[in-house]
C-alpha cells in the first residue's frame, strides 16, 4: 500500500474503506483520450480496490486500452470525508462471479433480488477490476463542519440514513 496523506493514518483509512457503502467513482481515459467516469460497487483487500463489471462493458474495454485510473470514494452528505488517489487498473475474469456474489451480499444484503438474478445470469460473463493505488489521499471536513464526535474512523458521524457512512 502506497503511503497514505491526510489526515487519517492507514488504520482509519482501512475502517473507512471497510465500512463504506457507497460505490467508487472510478476515472478512466476512453482510446479517444477524452475522460470517463462511474461508480462501481467495490471491497477494498489486501491493499486494492475490487471492483466488477460485465466483461463487454464500456469500462471493461477503455480499460483494456489505458489501465491508469483515478478513483474518489466519499461521504455524499456532510460531514464530508474520504479518499481519493490514482494507480493501476487490471482485468482479471470472475468466471465463477465470487466477486460478484460477494458486492451483493456487501450492498444489498444478498442475491435474492431482480437486480442480483440479472447479473447473476449464466450468460453474463464477468470481470474484476483490480485498482492498485500509486496514491492515496484522505480528507475530513467534520472539525469545519460542526458535526458531533462518534466513534467510526477518525471519530466520525455516520451519514443519517445509513447504518454506516
């Protein structure tokens, strides 16, 4: 892992990654060279960013052109907080979707859903996008903000509608 600046030491950093579930704005360059970016459901281990995504997907193939990637995963209501950084994008197939099964248990609490059976089907080949970050960088704007002291990373409120961040 890349040294981590901010204000977080990489303890923090690591709860945070954990415990987020708000998906992970990942930048790209498209083989045009102009700019691409989305969210994308991740696990943050050993270190990385994993991500999925159909193997015939637009990001799936930019990717395949330029692996450099920037990524940005934050709070969306205040007191805003998180990690931005860039590094290195690699495909690598999740024939059996573990990856997959994993993010939907993560984000939706399990596959018993429409969402989940659709991408779950058979015919739908999958990938794992593999961040490796040269870089990280958090920022915490609680102290600025106002907010009360909780106990999640850097003693931090969750956001009010979710159980966590």
């Amino acid at each position: 892992m890349p040294p981590v600046k901010g204000p977080w030491s990489r303890e923090q950093l690591a709860q945070f990654l954990d415990e987020a579930l708000m998906p992970l704005r990942l930048g790209c360059r498209r083989p045009d060279g102009s700019l691409w970016m989305l969210s994308l459901w991740y696990e943050y281990v050993d270190g990385e960013f994993r991500c999925a995504t159909g193997s015939n997907s637009d990001i799936a193939r930019f990717l395949r052109t330029d692996d450099a990637v920037c990524f940005e995963l934050s709070t969306n209501r205040p007191p805003y907080m998180g990690v931005r950084g860039n590094g290195t994008a690699t495909l690598d197939a999740d024939e059996d979707k573990t990856l997959l099964r994993g993010l939907l248990e993560r984000y939706l609490g399990g596959t018993e859903s429409e969402l989940a059976e659709l991408l779950l089907d058979d015919d739908r080949e999958e990938v794992m996008i593999r961040v490796e970050p040269d870089r990280l960088y958090t920022w915490d704007f609680t102290d600025r903000m106002g907010a009360a002291q909780t106990d999640t990373p850097a003693g931090r409120n969750p956001e009010p509608d979710s159980p966590r961040y």
